[in-house]
C-alpha cells in the first residue's frame, strides 16, 4: 500500500501508525475508470501472479508521482521491493514508462476514518514518550518502522500489545546541522539518509548502506534508530557510523548520556541501552575533504543479509592518506574497527594496500553458519577492502 505517497509493506505497519495518513490500495486506485497504470499492465501485458500485481501497481504508482516521466533506471529502483521470481519484468517496466508519461496521473484522494484501534500508546512528546518507558519499561517494546520487530511478533517472539509507536515524537525526526556537526534523528528514515546531502557530505559511507537496505519499501519505513536498537553484528547502517566516529545520544527520564558507537555494542544483539532509555539520534562531525564508501556481498545482490561488509572514510593530504578508518560487519560478534588496517594504509607505500589487507584477515573473527563460511568471509573482506579503497582512491 501507499502511505503519504510512499510505498510500504501493510504487513509490517501496525494499523494505528496510519493515524492521520493518506493510505492507498489497489481498490481506490480506479476512480470511475482505471488508472493510467492499470491500464498500461493491461495493454503491455504486464502480468504477474494476482498478489504480485497489486503491489507492483501501487509501487509503481509511487514512483510516477514523484518522477513523472520516469526514467527506466527509476522505474526498476522503484520496483525492487516487489519483484519476485515467477517471471520477467520487460514489460512490467515498459507498462510504466508508458504510464509515467499520461498526462491523466492523479494525486491521491483523503478521507477521514474515525480512530477504531484498541488502546495504545503513540506518544506526541519526547517527555511523554520517557515517562511511558519509565512507567512500563517491563512491559513495553519501542516501535518505529517496524521492519524487524513486526517480523518476530508475527511468529510469536514479540507480544504486538506490548509496542509503543514513535513515530509521532518530533524531537527524534529530522536531520540537521548543529555546531559543525550532522544530526541524524532516531527515526529518519534510510530513504531520507540516503537523499540527504548534510549525510553524504558527513558521512558518505552511510547513503551507500542505506541504498542496499531492502526494498523501497522497507527503506521508507526502516529508522537509524530501529538498526542501532536491533544490535545485528550485520547491520548496514553500523559501520558507515563506526567511519564517521558517530555519537549516539540517548535519554531517559533521568537524564541524557552520550555514547561513542565504537561502545554502543557490548555483544552480538546487545546495546547498552536500559531498559527505560530511548535512542534520540546520533551526532557525525564534520571533516572537510572526507571520502568513503561502503561496500557488502550477500546471497544476492539486493534484499539479503551481508556476508561480510566494509565501511571506509579516508581523507587524502597531498595525495597521501592523512586520516583514515575502516570497518566491518558480519564478520565478528559485533561490527569491528580495523585499528592494524588503518594503521597500515596510514603508513603508506607501495605494499600499504596488501599489508592493510593481511592486518584485515588478522583482525576479523568470522564463523562458520548457514550463509557463508568463516574462510570465505575473512577472504571477502580482504577483497572488498582493496575494492573500497580503490573507489574512494579515484573519486
């Protein structure tokens, strides 16, 4: 379905987080007659099952309105999240090019729906937001996007009474500069870091990971917040924050502490968060002339779970490196910080790149389980090390 215009996954959107929403589905789309794009599938024959159909035209839908015109590339980004592997896609992608070009493209229609959930929490301050989690710190689970959380409460590991949704709390939205420094609120969104400039030019390893996180779908739905909480050795957002000597900031009623995010992550699925502290956001300094890159290898080349991945910022002074970090995910208990990797491509010389890569081998502890295998995962970091360095080298 569309929520404001966005695509996201009904499944992992509690009912109550549409309060105040534009919400779409394929059954308003047609007003007395068929949508441009209804009719464009019919006319391409661009078929698929009748549950893949619904949401490649809403998808769809997504993007003509914010790209009319829309180029192929565009069309094809906007439509990962719903491809499956029943069938090709040449004329789903003609069917809305062609669409793109009508000029009989609508905006959404808004309705207003009396509220009929059951009791919730859904917190309009930061302060209310704390006392909750003070209150019933026991018993409550936070909730913004909901793409992982949403996941285990549908197989039973998570009570869905238990969530509180964030999404309404202004103070952990948003991205903005503050004292020479970027800060990235709790519940931006990856399509929002991946299209922020103030992140790319702070950070740049970061809109890289976010562009490989998912679908569009889940990227417009997935917040900062909701992968530092989740605490995945494999979380994509992590090691462009280890680059960029991210700060996180958390609060609780009794006080706000920041937190280095080289320390935030005790042990794989840990945080050292309290049970009554929320994430607010996470501050990145400034430097001027950073350069960085992320780069990971999954099952497939989009929506999967990294194997390995590697997170670089180098800064170059006279055509040398003058500051330097780099780290990894999925290849130890919690991301790591190459400490003997940078220091090596700090040295210089003609075998810097092959030493940082050996320090790399040394310094990765990866295991054996069902994606890939220890061996393979410390090779592979070795090999995309060399890539990222590489690419930033000639950007």
């Amino acid at each position: 379905m569309l929520v404001d215009g966005q695509a996201v996954d009904a499944c992992l959107m509690m009912a109550y987080q549409a309060d105040g929403a534009v919400v779409e589905t394929i059954e308003g789309l047609a007003d007395g007659a068929l949508h441009p794009l209804q009719e464009s599938f019919i006319e391409m024959g661009g078929v698929q099952c009748g549950i893949c159909i619904p949401g490649m035209i809403l998808a769809a839908k997504a993007i003509v309105d914010e790209h009319p015109g829309a180029t192929a590339d565009q069309v094809r980004a906007g439509l990962a999240g719903n491809l499956c592997r029943c069938t090709g896609y040449t004329k789903i992608f003609s069917a809305v090019a062609q669409a793109a070009m009508s000029p009989r493209l609508t905006k959404p229609r808004r309705f207003l729906v009396a509220p009929a959930a059951p009791r919730y929490f859904r917190p309009r301050s930061l302060e209310e937001a704390l006392e909750i989690l003070a209150a019933r710190a026991e018993e409550v689970r936070p909730l913004a996007g909901g793409t992982d959380i949403l996941v285990k409460a549908k197989d039973g590991m998570e009570s869905r009474a238990a969530l509180f949704d964030l999404t309404a709390v202004p103070e952990i939205r948003g991205i903005q500069e503050q004292d020479g420094q970027v800060w990235i609120g709790a519940a931006a969104t990856h399509t929002e870091m991946m299209r922020s400039p103030l992140v790319a030019s702070a950070a740049p390893a970061l809109p890289a990971a976010c562009a490989v996180i998912g679908g569009p779908q889940i990227r417009n739905r997935g917040t900062l917040g909701g992968n530092l909480a989740n605490a995945s050795p494999a979380a994509d957002t992590v090691p462009p924050l280890f680059v960029a000597d991210a700060i996180v900031e958390v609060a609780s009623v009794s006080g706000r502490r920041d937190v280095p995010i080289t320390e935030f992550f005790p042990g794989p699925r840990q945080s050292v968060l309290a049970r009554d502290e929320l994430i607010l956001g996470v501050r990145v300094p400034r430097r001027a002339g950073v350069r960085g890159t992320f780069l990971r290898l999954g099952q497939r080349q989009a929506q999967a779970i990294s194997k390995v991945s590697v997170a670089l910022a180098i800064i170059f002074h006279d055509g040398r490196p003058d500051w330097v970090r780099v780290a990894l995910g999925a290849v130890a208990p919690t991301v790591v910080r190459a400490r003997e990797t940078e220091k090596a491509l700090m040295a210089g010389g003609w075998d810097a790149l092959q030493r940082a890569k050996d320090a790399v081998r040394a310094e990765v502890r990866p295991i054996d389980d069902l994606r890939s295998t220890a061996e393979y995962r410390r090779e592979m970091a070795a090999v995309l090390l060399e890539r990222a360095v590489r690419r930033v080298a000639e950007a």
